[in-house]
C-alpha cells in the first residue's frame, strides 16, 4: 500500500520551528489518515541558498520513526535550475525521507525556468512544481489532481496549517 506524504516547517518570530506532516493512502490527498507536528526549540538561520540547513533539521525529527512514504510534497523546489541545481527537495530525497519527492512552490523562482506551472482553483496565479523520482510533468498532474478547489490543495493548506500551529494534528 503506498503511502503520500506532505510537510511544512514554520518560523515563529520568537524562534525555534515547527514542523508538520500529512499522510494520505492515495495521491489526491482526499482522505488524511495521520498527521503530526514536532517542536524544536532551536531553528538554524536563514540563510540564502542555503535553505536546506534550516529545513532539514526539523524535517529528520519530523519523520523519525514515522513508517516509511512512497512520496513527500514539500513547500519549495526539487531543483532550483535546469542544470539540477539542489534545491530543498533534492536534498529531503539526498536523505533518504522519500524515494519520490515533489516540490511546491508558491512564488516563481527566476533560476527555476523548467518548473511546469500549475493553475488550480479560480485563481490566475500558478504554482510552480520540480520533482526528483518521477517527472515534472507527471508531478504536475499529480498537484492538479489533489483534493480541494482552490488554488492550494487542501493538505498542502492543512499542513501549512499544523505548521503554524494554526491547527492542532487530529488523535
């Protein structure tokens, strides 16, 4: 049975991170049948281009003992240029979290010209999706397709949520 992972880490001001997971047993997301956030009290700085050595930290506590996903959405790119330039997710796949990994970005990165744009909802403004494992093209399809209307499928919102601490995980 194939397992469908989403995550998201949020910054509060006052410091530390928290990161949230989603997992749903089919690729639309239409059913969530676990999530989980985790606290950390320290968060590593921004740094740019270096994104990733602040996301990865509080992703490895987020998915430690957590089963294993067939693939992981996060919020970011796969590759940042053509030329396969790292990216967060690139790195999330690097560290064996997932064999498939699909990034979602909610801004247009100028590097980022082979991301395939996707419309959904009513909105004008797209989101633009990388992959490692599978192809663009494919994952693009596959963001199409999640459940929800509108522009941001509803468990990459619901994540984006728990993350926040907006939202509390269900028992």
């Amino acid at each position: 049975m194939a397992r469908f992972g989403a995550v998201d880490v949020h910054y509060p001001v006052e410091g530390g991170a928290r990161a949230a997971l989603v997992v749903a047993m089919e690729a639309t997301f239409a059913e969530v049948v676990d999530e989980r956030t985790v606290w950390l009290d320290e968060a590593a700085p921004y740094r740019p281009g270096r994104f990733y050595e602040r996301e990865l930290p509080p992703l490895r506590a987020l998915l430690d003992g957590v089963e294993p996903l067939d693939l992981l959405v996060v919020d970011g790119y796969v590759d940042l240029d053509p030329a396969g330039r790292p990216g967060l997710g690139l790195h999330v796949h690097g560290a064996g979290m997932a064999p498939v990994v699909i990034g979602v970005a909610k801004t247009a990165f100028r590097a980022a010209t082979h991301a395939v744009a996707v419309v959904r909802g009513t909105s004008a403004r797209p989101l633009w999706v990388t992959a490692v494992g599978m192809s663009r093209e494919d994952a693009a399809a596959q963001i199409a397709a999640m459940s929800g209307g509108a522009r941001l499928p509803e468990a990459l919102h619901r994540v984006d949520r728990l993350a926040r601490g907006t939202l509390l995980p269900r028992s």
